[in-house]
C-alpha cells in the first residue's frame, strides 16, 4: 500500500511528559509548554490527566493547567481519565474536548498492575463506562489496546488476542448504540518491531477495513520510528507522539528509558518522504529544546540535536559551492 | 526481496567515538573497550585511526592502543587512515588487520573540508593510492562514498552521481587488476530516509548484481536503524555501527548530534526479526554502559536503558502471571 498522503498526530507530550518526571514541573511551565505546542498548529494536544493525586501527585494541578492555557482554534484539546470522577473534573473545566474511549490491557498482568482491574473485569466495566459516557453526553469513536505488541511482564502478545479484544470493545459498543470508528493500538512498552507492526495491523485491517487505525509508539527500544514508518506504508494515518521525546516508561526496569516517539523527528521524518502533516516544524523543535529546559534534562528526540534538513537544503542553495572550501582538514569523518 | 539470514556487523565505536570525544580518553581505557568488544564476538572491530596528531590529537596514541590490545581469534581488527604515512604505521604495528579501500566523497564541498581535496583530485589520485596499497601489500576489495545520501553543506546528493563515482573507482581499480567486491554507501551526515534508501541501493544493485553493499549510517536525525531495516529488507547484509551509538557528528552544527547507529539498537532489532548477527548481545549491552562511564556523558543507544526483550521473555515465561498481581495503581500508563 503507499504511503498516506496525510497523516493526523496527536501530541501527548504535556500529559506524557509530566506524568513521569520526577522533579515538579511548574504549573506555569505546564502551560507555557501548551500554548508554545499550540503555535505549532497541532489537531490534538493532550493536555493533562485527571486521575486521582494520590496515585498521581504531578497531575494534581490538571483543572488549573486547563484554565490556564489558551484554546487555539482549529486544535482539540484533550484529557485522559479513568474513571466517572474524572471524566465530570474533565467537563466541568468546560475548556476541553472531552471524548471517551473504551480500553483494555493486552496483558493480564499488566493490566492489574496499572489498573487493578483484570481484562475481564475491564471488558464487563466498559458497560458502565458506556453508561457513564452517555449520561454526560461524552462523544465516543474510539476503542484501545494498550501493551498490544508485548508485556514486560508476560513476554509476548499473541495478535489474534488483540483482534479478539478490540472485537469485544466494538461489540459492547454496537450493543449500545456506539459507532467506533478508530482503533487504538498502544505498544505502551516498546515491544513492536516493523514485522510485528505489519501483523497486528494487517489483522486489524482485514477484519475492519472501513475503521481507522491510531498507534501509540514507544521508543523504548529504538524502534518507535520505524514502526511508525511500517505503518505509514500500510496507509495508517494516525500517530500519538510526544515533544521531545517526553514520557519515558516507567515498566522499563531503567529510570531513564525513552518514551514515547520523538513528534518533531515523526514530523521530520514525514516531511522528507513526502507525507503532510500539517505541522509547523521550526517552531516545534524550538518547543522541543524548551521541554528539554523545562524537565532539566536531556530528552531523546533527535531532530533538535541533528538539525532539520529543510534548513541545510535552503542554506546550501543559498551559498555557491566553490566559495565554500577549507585551508585544513578539521577531522576524518566517514 | 527477503530479509537476510545473517548479516555481518563492523564495530567502529572506539575508532568512530573516540576521535570526536572532547575529554581526552586514556589509552588504557580505549584498550579496555576494545577487550571488552572483543568478547561480543565481532566480525571486524576498527580499533584506531592512523592519522596526523596535529589534526586528530584523540588519536594520537594509535600505535600504543594496539599494542595493548588482545587480539580474538575470529575477530579482524581494523584500523583507517587516510594516506600512505597512514598506511605504513598500521602495517608497522603488525596486529592489524590492514585492509585498503578506494573513497571519495559525494559532495564537492565536503570534501574539500574534510579531506582538503576535490572529488577529481580524489579520483585522480586514486591511481596514487593503488600504488601504495599494491606495494605494502595491502589487500583492497572495497569502494566507499561517502555522504552519498545527501551533505549539510551542499544539501541533496543525485543518487546517479553516487553511481558514477563508484563506477569510477571500481574502473580505476580494474585497471590495476584489482577486483572490488564490496561498496559502501556512507551516510556521513545523516541526510537518508527509507525511501532514498531503496532508491540508491537499487540502483547500485541493478548495476552490480553481484558485488556486496555496505551501509554506514549515522541516526543524525533518528532515522539510521530504519534505514538499516529498509536496507536489509532490500537484501543488504553488511553494516557499520558503533556501541552504545558513540561517535557524534561534527558537522550537524550541534555538539551533542548524534552519531552512528548504536551497535547493540541494531543486534537486538536483528534478534527481534529473526537476522542472525553472531553477536552477543548481553555482553554488548553491559560494554555499551561502559562506553557511556569511560566518556562520562550520556551516549545514544536505547537498548542499554530500555532493556533486552529476549530477557523479559524469560523472565516473563518464569513468573507465574497469576501470582503477580498488585495491590496499588502506579501510574497511568497508556
């Protein structure tokens, strides 16, 4: 299949990022870094999450980041929630794009870990989650399967176990009246390689060739882009990303593990084979070196670091070359 | 075309990282990294450079780092150099591996900085070359381009005129009863992308079916293991890479750029597709965290932090998962 022409990215950095670090960030700085992403001209920022701050404290600040940023028109801002408590703290901001989602964890294991809930009792919840999405009017399109590549604490993921749990999701959804239309895989891990991409998305497709496909990449491994770019090829559209890199993994057993995939790199990347984005990339690599600033750390996104070709292209066709040469050689690149 | 059953790994990391590191090194140290790769069981470890001290002052201790290393039956060890001096000094040392080669640079500009030559004066005194190598002896089946995927300086490389620069050599070396069976294509600067990938390596295979391609990318911009990937799905089964991904870029106009694809990202993508490498990657990653304590900075590899994923699955397939369960949330991870 060819690449999309097109494809749509959803920026979670401000909620993956500050989730996990571990030095406070600033409610000033979490709004800074909304409003420069705004400038960006991204379709999603995901803004914060209202989760208990008990389990949570960096979020505890969620209803003042919201108040404090300011709504560029034409992006969706967003927020993830668990539970009823924390879709009503998401409405009642009455700044938010609230949408529902109806997710369940891959593994058994992890799904208890990170929810205290196994899968079936996910599965038999999402009925009460329907019913809590109605009752507040939440609009609701989209199921998700996180660990969907692989676990760190159970190994392998069978696909066909994926395909079997979206299948489920959308049933429970269609019992309810409820159209979903995209179908989240999250590789919340780092577990997916390019040939497990193409598997699992092939599944997904041929069973639903009429619904959209989103993947949420981690890059714990390395591989976070070139899954994406396995993706592209079999015409998936639709990408999470994080600024910077900003995210890391918690499961990973090494505190500095890479998070999510890099936005300004899945940008670049778009941008030099040929794919739109819609995204202004100057101005994200600038957020991306201010995220870096704003955690007090180095991040892994690469882009920032390397420079952006498009920059390289206009100054060489602005500089004759034979102006250009050396009295000495500085060192021996290969 | 179809994965490679195996492909073979050159470990440039102490030649490649080395040299760009601004904290002088100590000899001992570059000898324990080279002991330490050794045990990974490589094909070929570049261990120095034989080049003017006045330019590369890191690598001033070239002869006495091969003195101190052991050298691993099954292992070739390797050093570059740029000139005839060069060449004298590593056939002097008589613990190298001295193989020659036949490069230029696809950009005029850059290789006038980096080299102090032309493209033609490169090519013309390519004959010099030959001269020196048949005359120490030194075996030669390899022609090298490099930035032949595109130069910060001169922005994109046709990949036509990166053919006729390797036609052009091969030609030079038939003319002196040399047999080329191998090219490498040298992504200096990290300027290829999957699709310009497939594009240049096409071409070169078309025109010759027969020889061997070797792929030298730097991840500049976070794209070198996909590139690796496209690659091999081409049927490439020879690559550059350097532990723990140590080497930079000094031309990206950025101190901290990164440099070539991290040796171990590349073994465990390989281990994970099924590519054998013959390399072992447990000792890999633990020389990898050692290469990032003797530079004393952070290095780019990902694999040392996330994790191997063969060793969650045997620990995963030895852990009951019934009996891992968890009485509190953690975090929110998606």
């Amino acid at each position: 299949m060819a690449l999309p022409k097109r494809i749509t990215i959803h920026e979670l950095g401000p909620r993956e990022g500050m989730q996990i670090e571990k030095n406070p960030v600033s409610t000033a700085d979490k709004i800074r870094l909304v409003d420069r992403l705004s400038e960006c001209n991204f379709h999603e920022i995901e803004v914060t999450s209202f989760v208990s701050p008990k389990w949570v404290p960096q979020m505890a600040d969620a209803e003042e980041v919201v108040a404090g940023i300011t709504r560029r028109p034409g992006t969706r801002y967003t927020g993830i929630y668990l539970n009823a408590q924390g879709i009503a703290r998401a409405v009642k901001t009455g700044k938010l794009d609230v949408e529902g989602s109806l997710s369940v964890t891959a593994s058994e294991t992890f799904s208890k870990k990170n929810t205290n809930r196994s899968i079936e009792e996910t599965l038999a919840e999402a009925e009460r989650r329907i019913d809590v999405l109605k009752t507040m009017n939440v609009p609701t399109h989209e199921v998700s399967v996180m660990a969907a590549f692989g676990c760190n604490y159970e190994g392998n993921v069978d696909p066909q176990h994926v395909v079997r749990l979206v299948d489920r999701l959308i049933g429970t959804a269609a019992d309810y009246g409820m159209d979903i239309g995209l179908i989240q895989l999250a590789d919340t891990m780092g577990w997916g390689n390019p040939l497990s991409i193409r598997r699992l998305v092939g599944l997904v497709q041929d069973r639903w060739p009429d619904k959209r496909i989103n993947l949420h990449l981690h890059d714990t491994r390395g591989l976070g882009l070139m899954n994406a770019f396995a993706a592209m090829e079999m015409g998936v559209d639709d990408f999470d990303a994080a600024v910077a890199g900003l995210g890391g993994c918690p499961y990973a057993g090494f505190k500095d593990a890479p998070g999510n995939i890099a936005t300004e790199d899945l940008v670049h990347l778009c941008n030099e084979i040929g794919v739109e984005t819609g995204v202004d990339l100057d101005r994200l690599v600038d957020v991306a070196r201010e995220a870096e600033a704003i955690v007090g750390h180095p991040l892994p996104g690469k882009v920032m670091r390397g420079g952006i070709l498009q920059s390289y292209r206009d100054r060489a066709s602005s500089t004759s070359s034979t102006s250009s040469t050396s009295s000495k050689s500085s060192a021996v690149a290969l």
